[in-house]
C-alpha cells in the first residue's frame, strides 16, 4: 500500500481531492480558509517532493450547470496566498481543455478544477436526465450510473492487483539475482 509519507512523487501529478466547500461573501471572497488552510501540508508535501498536484472539490449545491455563484475560481486568490504560489485554474472538470492542462503541469505547479458539483454525477445522479422524467426512466438512469461506477471501481482494483502482482513478481526475481549473486560470491571465496 502507497503512503504519503513514503511515496515518490518526483516528476507525478498527484490528484487530490479536498474539500474547498468554504463560505463566500456576497462577493465571491473566502469568509472562512479553514478547510483550505487544512489541505496545504498535503499539497505541499507532494511539491515538496518534486510533484504537481490537480485539486479537486465542490463548491455548495448548484441548481444548474456552470452556476458562476458556486465556481472554484473565486477561491483562487485564497489558495494561492496561504500556499505562497500561483494556482492555475482549469475552468473545467472535464473535457479536452482540463485534462491538457493537466498533461502540461510541471513539477511544483499547482492546478484546481472547476466544481464537481457541475455534473450530476458527482452526486451519483444520471447524466442528461429530464427534469420531467418518469419514476421509471429515473429508477433506470440510476441503475445505469451504478452500474458504471461499479465497473470504474472493479477496474481500478483490477489495475491495483495486476500493479501488486508486478511489484511482487518484481521483488521476488530481485531476490532470486541477489541470492544467486551472493551464492556465486561465496563459491569463489570458497575455491580460493
């Protein structure tokens, strides 16, 4: 199991999700940077080390898409003074323009995506839903969503087992060279 402590991030993104859900004055301003002050040791500690971080959270309950009252970037100001360090804002979660800036982040840059709460999914609600669907295409809209996510997650413990499964395979042929090596070595010493 990967830890933070322990982990090599030289030359990684790391993702992290935080939770920048803050209370805004009626003019976007942070009131409280408590949670924001919270998650800096953690991002830090991945720039620290040689990595780039993408920044991820919500932001209150939109009614609708790209409600501008709850997007990410207002919080930007707030971030990039208490981490002493610029914060590139994505303006998206998701899309081509999000994931190429994310490609192009250097070590010790800094990237936030836009509110999650964006996309009903977020909340496990189905995409592109009528307002006026029925109890029944409700119902299957969100066996699909589950089901989606269930096989996301089956994937991602498919990849962590087959990544364990090399790491070990790995180790154990290490093992075998270096006791090769060290028998070999005690062999010579031996003849002599």
């Amino acid at each position: 199991m990967f830890k933070i402590d322990s982990y090599d991030f030289k030359g990684k993104r790391a993702i992290i999700r935080v939770d920048f859900n803050v209370p805004l004055d009626d003019k976007g301003q942070v009131t409280d940077d408590t949670r924001i002050r919270a998650a800096i040791p953690t991002i830090r500690k991945v720039l620290d080390a040689g990595g780039s971080v993408i920044l991820m959270s919500h932001l209150g309950r939109p009614k609708k898409n790209n409600d501008m009252k709850y997007s990410l970037g207002q919080i930007v100001p707030a971030i990039e003074k208490l981490l002493g360090k610029p914060v590139i804002f994505a303006g998206d979660c998701m899309g081509e323009k999000a994931a190429e800036t994310a490609r192009n982040l250097k070590p010790g840059e800094v990237m936030l995506l836009e509110n999650l709460r964006f996309y009903a999914e977020e909340e496990g609600k189905p995409r592109g839903l009528a307002e006026d669907a029925s109890e029944e295409e409700k119902a299957a809209a969100k066996k699909a969503t589950a089901s989606r996510k269930a096989a996301a997650e089956r994937t991602t413990t498919k990849k962590a087992t087959t990544t364990k499964k090399v790491t070990t395979a790995k180790k154990t042929a290490a093992t075998k060279k270096a006791t090769t090596s060290a028998a070999k070595k005690v062999d010579a010493e031996t003849e002599e």
